[in-house]
C-alpha cells in the first residue's frame, strides 16, 4: 500500500478539520460582538427613557429653557433611528452633551435643585452612564477580538469564504473628550 493516497486524505482532512475550527471562533467572536451590541443597546434605551423625564422635569421648572429642552428631544429622536456604531456614538455623544446641559440648569433654578424628582432622575442618569462606559469598552474589546480574528493570516481565508467581517468600534467624537462630567449631588 502507498504512503501517498494517505497523506493526501490526511492533510486534506487536517485542512477541513482547521477550517471548522477556526469557523467555530470566528462565530463565536462575532456572537460576543452582537451580544455586547444588545448590551449597549439595553443602556442607550434605559438612557433613552430617562430624557423625556428630565424634559419634562426641567420643562416644569425652567420652561424658558427652550432650546436646550428641544435639543435634548431632537437627538434622542436621531439616536433611536439610527443602529450604525460609528453614526450612533457621535448622536450619543451629543446627547450626552445635552442632557448635561438639562442637569447643570439645577445651578441656575433652586426649585427644580430642590426637585425629588429632578435628584432622582440625575441619579438614574449617571447610573446609567457608568453602565453604558462599561458596556462601550466591552463592545470594543469584543470587537478588536472579532477583527483580529477576520485579519489573521492563514484565518483571514475561512473568514472570507464564510463571510465573516470585520465589526465596527464604538468611538466618541473627538470633540466629546472635552464634555463635562454629570455627577449626582445627593
């Protein structure tokens, strides 16, 4: 019996063998991206929730503040229409943004300060911000798994043929480095 035929079924059968592992990571990663997605997803939502509270909460203290109340409600219109990482973070950011403005206007107004509500819903908010900090960093570090996966080399070869991409990251706008931070006073 020739040594040949069988090292041709072997190396093609360790080839097979490769492939479908490396097939069983690459899901795997892209599944880990998917569920830190929903992660996020879960915060922005929770976040989401919280504005037309802390609107009307401001709205019923310092309803002269018309701009920054309408800005509040545009961008979480925009952030709930949009699913695209790199496009989403950059409403986020600006929604983040906003709703800080709505909590420093508490300086400027001693009833709403004094607000139970107000110091409830501000609670929540920054709750929710650490959440979604926490959540931002886990998607992005599923995601550089994922591309590293995709852009290895010889993995790049069952990534390609399966249809498996590379994700998207998560990142704030540079102009959002410099946004002030929302802390609870009570």
């Amino acid at each position: 019996m020739q040594a040949g035929p069988w090292i041709a079924v072997t190396a093609v059968a360790l080839a097979a063998l490769w492939a479908v592992v490396v097939f069983n990571r690459l899901v795997r990663l892209r599944n880990r991206v998917r569920s830190a997605w929903a992660d996020i997803d879960v915060q922005l939502t929770r976040r989401h929730d919280l504005v037309p509270m802390l609107v009307e909460a401001v709205r019923g203290h310092a309803a002269h503040e018309r701009a920054t109340i309408e800005a509040a409600t545009a961008l979480r219109a925009q952030a709930l229409a949009s699913s695209r990482p790199p496009e989403l973070a950059a409403i986020e950011d600006a929604l983040g943004r906003s709703l800080a403005r709505l909590l420093a206007l508490r300086e400027a107004y001693p009833d709403l300060d004094a607000s139970a509500n107000f110091a409830q819903l501000q609670r929540d908010l920054v709750g929710i911000e650490e959440q979604l900090q926490y959540a931002r960093r886990f998607y992005n570090g599923a995601v550089r798994d994922l591309n590293d996966g995709v852009q290895r080399v010889p993995d790049r070869i069952v990534a390609t043929a399966a249809g498996v991409r590379a994700a998207e990251f998560y990142e704030p706008d540079p102009a959002a480095r410099a946004a002030p931070v929302v802390e609870a006073t009570r």
